[in-house]
C-alpha cells in the first residue's frame, strides 16, 4: 500500500471564532482544562480598513506537522518522532519533561500534560485518521474551514485544493516545511 | 581568643549554610508532593526557568574553573600549579549540583537515566550535553584521584582530555540554545562561543574565592606563592572581563540595529524592559564594570580586591545566565489579542525555584567546607 501524507488545508474566510475546534479536540483527546492546555487555537488577525468599515480574520492553528520538525530533532530521548503518515507524535513513556522541543517549536504547539507526563500535542487524532476517520477538528467546524487529507492521493480533497489556489504556510522562513496550509 | 572567634564564625558558617541547605531540601519536598505545574511558575510560553538558568551557572562553573586550572597542570604556567587539586574538587561539587539542579527541572529524571541509552537522539544538543558532562563527571574524578595521590603525569594527562571536554562541553552547552532557529535571540553561533569566554570568567572568580576565603576562614595568612598567584589571576581575569564587555556590547548592537523580530524585543527587555535591573545592575554593573576596574588599578589589585572583584563577578555572571535563559523565550511565538503583539511575556520565579536555587547554592558551599575541614587538600607541589 502507498504510504500517505496527511496534511490540512484551511479556508481562513469562512472561520467565525466559535473555537468549536478547541471544544471538540479537548474532548476527544481527554485533555486536562488548564489554561496552558490545548492542542489547537484561534489567534486574530490584525483589523483592517477604519471604522466603521472593518474587516478581521481568524487564523486557526496546531502542530503543523513538519516535514523538517525541530521537535524531533531536539528530542534527547527521541521521543518525539515522525509516523508513516507524516504525523509528530510523542512516545509518553520515553519523555523525561526537559520541555526541549517547547523551546525549540516555532508555532507554540506543545504544552505539558500532567495527566499523561508527557509533552503533548496535536496528532491529527491518530486514534482516528488510522481507522480512515477524519480529526475531530475537521469533523465539528460548522463553517467548514478545515480539509483534511492524503497529499500523496492526487484525488484527495486537500491535493485538488492546492493545485487549485494558491497557498501560504506559517514561518517558511524558518525551513519546518509545514503540512498545514492556508488558502490565500 | 583568636581559635575562639574562628569558631565561631565556622558555627555562625555553617549554620547559615545548613539553613539554606534545608530551605532547598523543604522547597524539594513541596514541588514532589504538589507537581512541578503547581510549584513553579512556567507555562507553555516560557518553559524553562530559573533552575535551567541555575544549571548553566553550576556547569558552565564547572568548565570554567578547569580551563583555568588547566593552565597550571597542563599547560604548565607555574603560578596556577598550586590550585588544581581545589579547582577540581570544586568543579566536580559544582558539576554535581547542577545535576541535582536539572533534575528538579526535568519530570522524569529517572527515565532520563534509563531512555538517553535505550534511545538515544545524537541530533539533540540535550543529548550531548548529558553525556559530555557526564564524560566530564567521570575525568574529574579521575583527575582528583590523580591529584590525591600525586601522580602528576595521570593528572597533566587526564587535565589535557579533560581540557577539551570541558570546551566541547560547555561550547555545546551554548549549543543547546545556539541551534534553536525558533528562538531568534539564542540562535546562532554566538552562544557556544561566548559559553566559552564566560566559562573562563566564571572559573576565574570561583578561583579567587576559593583561594582567598581558604586562608583567611582558617585565619592564616596567605604565603607570598598564592599571593602571587592571585595577583596574576587579577590580571588575567581583567583582560577576560574587557573582551567579555565586548562580547557584550556586540551582542546589543545586532540586536537593535535592524530591529530584527525577536530579537529586538529580547535586547530591549535587557535594556529597558523587565530585565533591565538585571542587566544593568547585576550583570553590567557589578558584574563587570566595577570589577573590571579593581582589576585595571594596581592598588586595588590586591588579593582582597582580586576576591572582591571575584565575588561581584560572580554574582553578575549568575544574573547573565538568568537574563540570557528568559530573554530568548521573552517574545510570544504568535501574534494574539487583534493581531497586536502582547508584548513580552512574564516570568517571575516561583517560592519553591528560589528554594531550590538558594538551597543548591548553600549544599554546594556546605560540602565544599566540609571536606575543606576534613581533608588536607593543600598543595604537595611536583616531584
């Protein structure tokens, strides 16, 4: 079979900040409600135009699973590491806590579980896309905004939307090679 | 009456040593019962901390003291012969409390022990850094068993390897915050350089400290060989102090002048922001400028102006660890709140951090006088 590439494709227009994507991931994922705890957000965008014609976005985010992730590079105990599908994870029980690849992940997308002892992030729901289900991200966004899919099925929602229209990523500069992509 | 005051200045001493020592062993006691997340004060933002910034200071210590000490039995410059078997008992206490240190930072010290050999990861600067010092922990070891039994050609031979250890080490220790591209204001080549001239000031001033403060607590007056010697410590640490304050001031100068994101925040938080105190203060003022200037003036480069200047440097050496640790993570990784930066972010050491430190500073200084008590370490000389 075909190793797979997942990645996510968003649609930043349609989100309305009703950060269902948070709820739902949090649940899923028994993460414990303490501030600092999330795997996904919704930052702001800059407002635009004067009052009282204004426009704003807003950009959801997680781990963007990278092709080139400081994450794993760092990991002392090679904890963290990449799957077959192109999905970071981190091996609970090899992470001794010395927050390395916090310091080191330009997107702010770890924290601490103290639940699990372990560094903990977004895994594109592993325990679901590796039964062909989609991540409970993807699955409650009312609007849509999110696709998510295999880069390296050409007849993939996410392949067809970016040859489609062009895209950007977060941080190229810094040379992570990102799999979460937004329309522009 | 003289033994009589010796006495109890050792009891007033060691009581306040022996107090700090608990303080740190009841701080240690609060943050196993309560959790790390409660006890200390990091967050997603800012994970590491004073102990991170305390462990550099005790390991960078470390290689400091033997780089210099390495001069006398390696290198073979007369005058620092006579303080290797001291600087080396200091270094190993030092590298042990910065440990003791990181191990109340890490969750899981002991997987640690088991996964850096099962799974090891030779791309991280981490991993480097745990099994460098580790090398390190054992060559001085050896090199003081050299030094006890005065096999002088063990120890020249051990103080060589153990020469470029402490380099490799220390160097990637500054790696470790040096390879972050994340981290604008670390990353680069800069630190693992500039670990290596600061370690040389850090083991400068512990060298002076040692050296004085073991004559003048047993009441002795100090014999004209270790006069000398301090004089010439004197000098050296003056040069090292004017190219540290260059060092310094060319950290500051990239940081403004294009306003690179990042690391103009970070460089502004040490000039004016949060860390200012800190850094003009602690680290600029009396950490450098003030010594620099005992040093420079021959009437004040005596040995108590050389310990002088040791104590403050050392003082300001432990504030530039803090500075440099928070200021690299000051500056949030996303843009929030409408789109306008928040600012820098806000970290404040926790009770239980303070413990610890203080505790970590005291246990060191508590062991180190008590084999001083216990054990002749005063130096045989070559054969």
């Amino acid at each position: 079979m075909k190793k797979k590439r997942f990645a996510m494709v968003f649609d930043i227009s349609k989100c309305i900040d009703c950060k269902a994507c948070t709820v739902a991931c949090k649940a899923e994922n028994n993460i414990p409600l303490v501030k600092d705890n999330y795997r996904n957000w919704i930052t702001e965008g800059p407002l635009r135009g004067k009052y009282p014609k204004l426009g704003q976005s807003y950009i959801p985010g997680q781990c963007m699973q990278c092709a080139n992730p400081p994450c794993e590079h760092v990991c002392p105990t090679s904890a963290t590491y990449v799957n077959v599908d192109g999905i970071v994870l981190v091996d609970n029980k090899k992470c001794i806590g010395c927050k390395y690849c916090m310091t080191a992940c330009p997107y702010d997308a770890r924290y601490y579980n103290e639940k699990t002892g372990a560094v903990d992030k977004c895994t594109f729901c592993v325990q679901r896309t590796s039964v062909g289900r989609i991540p409970a991200c993807v699955e409650t966004c009312p609007t849509k905004v999110r696709v998510f899919g295999d880069l390296n099925d050409p007849e993939s929602e996410v392949s067809k939307l970016l040859t489609k229209h062009p895209y950007r990523v977060e941080k190229p500069e810094i040379g992570t090679q990102p799999f979460l992509f937004y329309l522009v | 009456m003289t033994t009589t005051i010796t006495n109890s200045k050792n009891i007033i001493g060691f009581s306040v040593l022996g107090l700090g020592t608990l303080l740190g062993l009841v701080s240690v006691g609060y943050v196993l019962m309560i959790g790390h997340s409660n006890a200390y004060n990091l967050t997603r933002q800012i994970p590491w901390g004073i102990l991170i910034s305390t462990y550099v200071f005790f390991a960078v210590s470390c290689s400091g003291l033997c780089l210099v000490s390495s001069l006398g039995h390696v290198f073979g410059i007369k005058e620092f012969e006579a303080i290797g078997k001291r600087a080396i008992l200091v270094a190993i206490l030092a590298l042990l409390t910065g440990f003791g240190v990181i191990a109340m930072e890490l969750d899981h010290p002991f997987r640690m022990a088991i996964w850096v050999i099962l799974s090891p990861n030779p791309l991280s600067a981490i991993w480097w850094m745990g099994t460098l010092y580790g090398l390190y922990l054992i060559l001085l070891c050896i090199e003081l068993y050299a030094f006890i039994k005065e096999n002088h050609r063990l120890a020249s031979l051990v103080g060589l390897v153990g020469f470029v250890v402490a380099i490799s080490a220390c160097s990637n220790l500054g790696a470790v915050f040096g390879l972050l591209e994340a981290r604008p204001f670390w990353h680069g080549p800069y630190l693992p350089i500039f670990f290596i001239l600061s370690a040389l000031v850090s083991g400068c001033a512990l060298l002076a400290l040692i050296v004085y403060f073991n004559h003048s607590l047993r009441g002795i007056e100090m014999p004209p060989e270790y006069k000398k010697f301090m004089i010439t410590l004197g000098k050296l640490q003056a040069l090292l102090l004017g190219i540290l304050l260059f060092f310094i001031i060319w950290k500051i100068i990239p940081g403004l002048y294009e306003k690179y994101p990042g690391i103009y925040e970070a460089t502004m938080a040490a000039l004016s922001g949060k860390l200012s105190f800190n850094f003009w203060f602690f680290e600029a003022f009396l950490g450098l400028i003030l010594p620099f200037i005992l040093l420079l003036n021959n009437s004040t480069r005596t040995p108590f102006g050389v310990m002088l200047a040791g104590l403050l440097t050392t003082v300001g050496v432990f504030f530039m660890r803090y500075d440099m640790v928070i200021a690299g993570q000051i500056v949030p990784m996303r843009i929030s709140d409408g789109g306008k930066a928040t600012g820098v972010l806000h970290y404040v050491p926790s009770v239980a951090e303070m413990g610890i430190v203080i505790g970590s500073i005291c246990a060191c200084l508590f062991v180190y006088v008590l084999i001083e008590k216990k054990f002749d370490l005063s130096h045989t000389g070559h054969h």
